[in-house]
C-alpha cells in the first residue's frame, strides 16, 4: 500500500525528464489497485505545482494511461473525469505554443489509438481550447489593467459605460439543456450502451459535490482566511507567518476542490448529454414502433376480411359432397373403344 504522503513526495520529485516520467509511470503501474487514489492526488499535486513542471504531470498521466490501456484500464477509467479540467488548467497556466502542440499531440494520440471514445476525446479537444481562450483572456485582462509602466490603470467612467454596453450587447448564455440540444444536432452521438449509461449515474453518486469531508474542512478554516479586514489584529511576524501559511494550504484545498468540482460539471454535462441521446434514439424507436404496430394493425384487418370473406363462402358451399349427383367417369374400355 502506498499512502497519500508517500505520492506527494514522488511528485515533488516529478521533472520533465524522460527517466523521470517513465520512473514514476512504473511506480504507479505497480501501485495500479489504488488508481483513485493516485488519481486523486495526482490532480491535487497538478494544482499546487509550479507552471513550468505542470506539464510533466501530463507526461505522467499519458504513459500510465497507455500503458494501463493493454492491463486492465483502471487508470484509463480513473484519470478521464478529472482530464478535461486538468488539460484546460495546465494549457491556461502555460504560455508555450510548443507545449500547447504537445498537449494536443496527447489528446490526437489518445483517439488514434482508441485509448478513449471520440466522445470523450472531443470533450477533451474542447477543454483544450478553453484553456487557450482562458490564457488569452486572462493576458487581456492584465493589459488592461495596467499601464505602460506596470502600474495598474484607474478606472475610466466613461469606459466602464462603454463595456456595460457591450456587455448588455452580449449574446445570451444557453442554458445546459440548450447547449446539449445544440450539440446532438451538429454532432449526432450514436446509440450509447444501457449498460455504459448506468455506469456513468453510478459513478456520479460518488461526486466530489457530495464528499462531506473536503466540504467540512472547508466551513471549518478560520474567518481569517477570507476577511482582510483582520490582519490589522495580527500583532508580530510569527502570527503573519502562521496566517500566511493557514492561507495556502486553504488556497491548496479550494483550488484542488474546484477543480473537481469542474470536473464533475463536466462529467454531468457529458452525461446529461449522453442520456439525452438516449431518450432521442428511444424516440426514435418508439416512433419506428410504432409505425410497424400501425403496418401489422393494417395487414391483421385485412386477414381478418379475407378470413370473413373465405368464411362466407365456406357456408354457401353445399354441406355434403357425397350427395351431389355427378356423371360415372368413364371406363379404360369405353374410352378405347371405337
């Protein structure tokens, strides 16, 4: 048994080199009966890393996930509802066009070796995406905010007034059951398995919104880690020093609780969509149904009026045909005879 102490110790260790990656990869592999947990902290550890070793967790993930693929696929179920998020945070952290290519390079390899369903690999092209669009935003948002000089702008009346009007311009957000909607009719999913679809309301019992431990961690911190109006009271460096070191590891526990919190959205999402193909594709068998109830309804009437017709003849037949009077056929001799 590996403990969770043990994990975070070898991902301090993580570098980006081949030896290192492939290292903690066989590690993993041999501790694979504990994929959630490695999984688990894993993503914790991702959140808490610095930007330059992030993608060293992909490098990680990616060799255990192909190498899992060919002996039992625990880690290959484990790692894919937290992914999505994961590669949106990593690729938003990072501004390396070349890593972004490598990051996407993963995300094509994972679909041209059947690794992951298209469905989960188009999920996960989106969340790659998103996370370059979050980069950007961000980049944007801090140039706005700041002068040539680095110092942050003041704001401008009139240009506040300039973006509530483009943001009441806005285009109106959909709602989850509208985007689901838009979805399936530009990408149509085929028919999911029943057994697959269960699967993944099952998994969902067990969401991170419903894990009561992080949640009562999270109402237990102390006021002070959420109200700046204190730190007058602090009254000399050791208590700054305490509060500050409170602070991160408070920081650490939002951060890792949000991002599978997203994760989960996500895996709702993909789900919600998933069985609102289902109920479409029941739809359309009900409709198929009962197209050919109405067929065989059609062919039964007209049985039953042949059957009444073939009825009404029968009884205007005469009721014994031994007592018709018929012509003796002709003998052998009579038809040779001349």
């Amino acid at each position: 048994m590996v403990s969770e102490s043990q994990l975070v110790k070898r991902f301090a260790e993580l570098s980006t080199s081949q030896q290192s990656v492939e290292t903690l990869s066989l590690f993993f592999m041999h501790h694979r009966r504990q994929s959630q947990t490695i999984v688990h902290v894993w993503a914790k550890e991702l959140v808490s890393a610095s930007p330059d070793k992030k993608i060293a967790f992909l490098y990680v993930a990616n060799d255990v996930i192909q190498h899992d693929k060919r002996k039992g696929g625990e880690f290959v179920k484990d790692f894919l509802p937290i992914l999505p998020s994961a590669i949106q945070h990593i690729v938003s952290q990072l501004n390396d066009e070349n890593i972004h290519k490598t990051v996407r390079r993963i995300i094509n390899i994972w679909g041209e070796r059947q690794i992951y369903q298209p469905d989960a690999i188009k999920l996960l092209k989106t969340s790659f995406e998103s996370g370059i669009d979050k980069k950007i935003s961000d980049d944007e948002d801090d140039e706005e905010q700041t002068n040539g000089n680095g110092k942050r702008k003041l704001n401008d009346p009139s240009s506040s007034g300039s973006n509530s009007k483009r943001r009441r311009k806005a285009k109106r957000k959909l709602s989850l059951r509208e985007e689901i909607r838009r979805d399936l009719a530009i990408n149509p999913i085929p028919v999911p398995v029943v057994d697959e679809l269960v699967k993944m309301l099952q998994e969902l019992e067990n969401s991170p919104s419903s894990d009561a431990d992080v949640r009562e961690k999270i109402a237990a911190l102390p006021i002070e880690v959420s109200d700046s109006n204190l730190l007058k009271n602090l009254r000399d460096k050791q208590e700054a020093t305490d509060l500050y070191k409170l602070v991160q590891m408070a920081h650490g526990l939002l951060d890792e609780y949000n991002l599978r919190l997203e994760s989960e959205l996500r895996s709702r999402r993909h789900t919600a969509k998933i069985l609102q193909g289902y109920i479409q594709a029941q739809e359309r068998q009900i409709e198929y149904e009962e197209k050919n109830l109405e067929e065989h309804k059609s062919k039964l009437v007209k049985l039953q009026t042949i059957g009444e017709e073939i009825e009404k003849h029968r009884k205007n037949m005469p009721q014994d045909v031994n007592n018709i009077d018929m012509a003796p056929l002709p003998s052998a001799g009579d038809l040779f005879a001349r």
